[in-house]
C-alpha cells in the first residue's frame, strides 16, 4: 500500500550524457535501488546520438516525477532531488547532465 497525495506533482525533464555501452535500463534500476526520497518515478522519453554528441557517449533525457504526501514542493527541494539522481548516476555510471 502506498499512500496517494493530495499535494501536486513536480515534474521536470533532464537529460544526462553516459557511455555508449550503458544501457538506458541501468540507469532505471540504479534508480529504483538508490532513489532519492522525494522521486517517484523517472521514464525515459529521449535517447539521442547525433552529430552534436561527444564521440562514444550518448544522451538519454528522462521524465522525473517529484511529489511529497505531506506538503507541496519548493522550487529549491525539487532542484534538490533532481541534483541528488544526477549524482546518483554521475557516481555509478560518470553521468553528467547535459547542458
């Protein structure tokens, strides 16, 4: 059972540049294991490998979904919890956020 809020959703897209060789798959497990508490759910969305994009990495851009069950979000906590994913993966599989 898992309680649904009555408080909205923050959403925010992302995208973070990684090895060729990592599966967008492996970041999404990452994910489920080590989440930060205020995610609750990332979807990716995009994958991109074009002319722009450094030489043996690839671009995988995410759906982030934040939410809290007792209050609604700041701006601040939901940057948070973004920068928290990121290191996440920065920390597992050299993720960088795309700029």
């Amino acid at each position: 059972y898992t309680e649904v809020s009555k408080f909205p959703a923050v959403i925010r897209d992302l995208a973070v540049v990684v090895d060729e060789a990592i599966p967008a798959g492996a970041l999404l497990e990452c994910f489920k294991t080590g989440r930060p508490g205020l995610v609750q759910d990332v979807r990716l969305f995009d994958l991109y490998r074009g002319e722009s994009a450094i030489k043996g990495r690839k671009s995988l851009a995410f759906r982030v979904v934040m939410q809290d069950t007792e209050r609604t979000l700041t701006d601040a906590e939901a940057d948070a919890a973004r920068d928290a994913l990121v290191a996440l993966w920065g920390r597992r599989f050299a993720a960088t956020l795309r700029t």
